[in-house]
C-alpha cells in the first residue's frame, strides 16, 4: 500500500495498472450518478457568484431610500410640468373657442398643481 495527497492508504500500483482504466470507469460511474465534474463545478460557481452579485445591486438600490425619494420627486415635478402644459393648452383652447371664463379650467389646474406641490413636502418631511 501506498499513500495518496491525504495521507489515505491507497492500492498500491500493479503491472498493467497504469493504464488510466479504472479513472475513466469512475468517471463514468460519477457521471451516472450525477456526480459533477471540476469543470462544471466552476462554471456553476461563477454562475452562482454572478447570480449573487445581481442579488446585491438589487437590494443595494432598494435601500437607497434618499436616492429613491429624489427619483420619485422628480417624477411628481416632471408630472406637475406636463400638466401644467396641458391645462395652459386647454385654456387657450377654450378661450379660442369662445369661452370666456377659462377660469374652471384654470382652477382645476391650481388645484392640481396644489396637490402635487403637497404631496413632494409631505415627502420631504417624513424622510
């Protein structure tokens, strides 16, 4: 008996034996048994670790609250702008319409902006 990389008793080698039959026989029986091979074990571990870090950037993202806050802010500011544009058109259109008293219109339109301008410092405030 000889002794392998672990200090293990291995069989000692005998005449014929170095052939490399009885390795690929176990790797065969391996592969039967849905053994993986060191290959395929480091192409699962890059996956994985990969898998891990889209993982991390994703929770990351959703614990920057700050940065989430500001993101949203500008979405409500960029709303309000829109509509902003929207009801000027409106009111201009009315008007050339002959419709005198935009004011409905222009009422509406304070009242929106209104709203949203409370809902970004109601924001800000609570953060």
């Amino acid at each position: 008996m000889t002794r392998d990389v672990n200090g293990v008793n291995a069989p000692a080698k005998t005449a014929g034996s170095g052939s490399g039959a009885h390795i690929e026989a176990g790797v065969e029986q391996d592969a039967a048994r849905g053994v993986k091979g060191p290959d395929e074990l480091r192409r699962e571990i890059e996956r994985t670790r990969h898998e891990l870090g889209d993982t991390v950037e994703q929770l990351a993202g959703k614990m920057d609250v700050r940065g989430n806050a500001m993101a949203r802010v500008e979405d409500l500011r960029d709303k309000a702008g829109a509509m902003t544009v929207q009801l000027r058109s409106n009111a201009t259109q009315a008007r050339r319409a002959g419709t005198r008293k935009p004011w409905p219109v222009m009422v509406a339109g304070g009242t929106v902006a209104g709203l949203a301008a409370t809902a970004v410092l109601r924001r800000r405030g609570t953060h």
